[in-house]
C-alpha cells in the first residue's frame, strides 16, 4: 500500500465544526474505545461524544476519583470508580494509569488484555505543555517522556488487541507546536543542549505526528490506522496552566480581562471545536483505508510548502499546515527505534 498524501479531502467539515457535529450519524454501537487525558477538556469532549454515539469508553486516569466526578453524565449507567480502583461512571469505565511510570501503563494494558475485549479506538490525548524541566524515574525529560513514550508503551502493550479489531484507528493528538522543533534523536532528554520548555513541547509534539506515520506503515496490513490531529489552541482546559496571563494575552489567546478568545479561523478554538478534529479522526468513513496524515480542522492537512516555510513560522495566524519534518518516514521509523530501545521492560 502506498503512503496517503497530505492532501485536504475537504471534508465539509472547518475550523469551527464541533465534535457533535462531525460525529453526526455515526454508530459505535458494539466498539471500544480508550481515550487518554479523557476527563477534561477535549478529552473530557471527545469521551461524551463516543459515548452518545454508542461506544464503550475507557478512560486511564492518573487520579480516578477526579476522573470520576468529571465523568458523571456523560451517558449509560453504572456507579462512580472508587478511588484507586477500577469502577464505571456515567457509562464511562474508570482504569487507573500514570502515563509517566511504566509499570503503571504496563498494568493498565494488562488488565485491559485481561478483559478479553478488542480495541477499536484509542484516542492518545494525554499531555503536558511548557513544563519546568523534570525527567521521569528513568531520566527521561518529562514532556517526551508522557506525550510520546507513554503513548508509544501503551500502544505497544495493546497492540494485540488492536489487531483483534478487524479494523481500528489510533489518534495522536499532536499540535501546530510541532513548529517550534524537530525531534532530536541524539539527544532526547535535553543532556547536552540546554532546557527550553517550549522547544521541549514542540520535539514532543513532532513526535507524535511522527509516531502516527510509522505506526500506521506497520498496521495498515493488519487493519490498524493511525493519524495525528492537531486540535487547535484551547487555554482554558489546563494544558496552558504553566504559562502566565501575559503570555497568552501576548499570543492572543486571552483578551485584556483575561478571557479566552474565540476565533476558529486563527485556531483560538472552543473545547467542543477543539474535540472535533479527534472525533473526526476517529470516526469519519472519508478516511477508510487511508491513515499516517498529520490532520487539522476536522481534514487532512497540506504540507507547508518550503518556499513558505519562514512565513508560515512566524505567522500564529497562518493557514493549515504541517512541516515536511513532522511527516517524514526516514525519521519516522527512526524515532520507532528509538523509542522501543526506551521503552525496553
């Protein structure tokens, strides 16, 4: 099979279509899907829009109390998880996972292979932004480590149960900060090169764009589609809560009051918009039989021609695009090496 072009299908869907909206007509009845970071913003979204459209929903959670309480209302029945454990809420079934500690996913991806259940969607939503520098229990750079190598273990540990789908999609949600770096594959955890929160972000960022190529490259033939979505700037979900007021008032994220600015053609997204690309990834029949595209604004995006590249750096307010690095198979398969050599038991 041949690699699908970052080519726009125009979907009919833009940057204002919400999650409930691109997942209209769709039946998930009998499907599983898990989602990551699924009980707050557009995790929390991405999970109450599954759920109506009739899939069973797992949802890791670092704090399952938390999880829960969010989780409450978004459809079926059930009880509330009790902390620490297992349980189900809304519909919703709460599992315990930190995607920093490895034992943790490993434990997680145990249980759910325990369940005798096929994956059919997993929604890799999960991660940090612009942290203060901090490694995880093997010295991995905390960002690379829970954006990408959680993922990539969790993926990797579940592997035989996507296959078992007949047919499944894995979602990476990525993010025009891919912009801000390429992954390094020689020095990951920043050891040599000095700390930068947000070129640490972007390296991250590139990667999970690049994860979804190399993953879909090895699935396809079993039935395994992977694409990375990029959801748009959204600051009042928590994921910004390491950048000061001034500096989202600065990118013109927030107004002079501090408020969020709506503005779905400049990518300043509401959650339900800002859900919309994952679900539509996640559900959309325009995208049978395609997979390994970087996605945004509910349709595949065009690669940012070189001629523009400078331009489109330094333009927030650029149109859709992707850089030639965040797609690029060489690399691609090189970061899947890399990151099975990390993510050794």
């Amino acid at each position: 099979m041949t690699t699908t072009a970052q080519q726009p299908l125009h979907s009919g869907f833009g940057p204002g279509s919400t999650a409930e909206e691109v997942a209209a007509g769709v039946d998930l009845t009998g499907r599983v899907a898990i989602v990551t970071g699924g009980y707050s913003g557009i995790g929390l979204e991405t999970v109450r829009v599954l759920r109506a459209a009739g899939a069973d929903v797992v949802v890791p959670a670092r704090d399952p109390a938390r999880a829960a309480a969010a989780l409450e209302g978004t459809g079926g029945g059930g009880g509330s998880g009790a902390p620490g454990r297992s349980g189900r809420t809304g519909g919703v079934e709460v599992v315990p996972m930190d995607l920093i500690d490895p034992a943790s996913v490993d434990a997680f991806a145990e249980g759910f292979l325990a369940s005798g259940r096929p994956l059919h969607l997993l929604v890799a939503n999960a991660g940090i932004m612009a942290t203060p520098l901090a490694r995880d229990a093997r010295g991995r750079e905390a960002q690379f480590a829970t954006n990408h190598l959680g993922h990539f273990r969790l993926v990797s540990r579940l592997w035989p149960v996507l296959r078992a789908a007949g047919g499944a999609r894995v979602v990476v949600v990525s993010s025009r900060g891919h912009r801000f770096a390429p992954v390094d594959l020689d020095d990951p955890d920043f050891r040599h090169a000095p700390y930068e929160p947000f070129v640490a972000y972007g390296r991250s960022k590139t990667a999970n764009a690049l994860f979804a190529v190399e993953l879909d490259r090895r699935g396809r033939a079993e039935g395994v589609r992977a694409f990375a979505a990029h959801p748009g700037t959204i600051v009042d979900t928590g994921l910004a809560k390491h950048l000061s007021e001034d500096a989202l008032r600065a990118a013109g994220a927030v107004d002079e009051d501090g408020t969020p600015v709506r503005d779905a053609a400049r990518q300043l997204k509401s959650v339900p918009q800002g859900a919309a690309t994952l679900v539509w990834c996640a559900t959309s029949p325009r995208l049978a039989g395609l997979g390994g595209v970087y996605c945004e604004n509910c349709d595949i995006s065009p690669l940012v021609p070189e001629d523009d590249r400078d331009a489109w750096l330094r333009d927030d307010k650029a149109p859709a695009g992707v850089l030639d690095y965040a797609v690029d198979p060489d690399t691609a398969a090189r970061l899947w090496d890399l990151s099975e050599r990390l993510t050794a038991r």
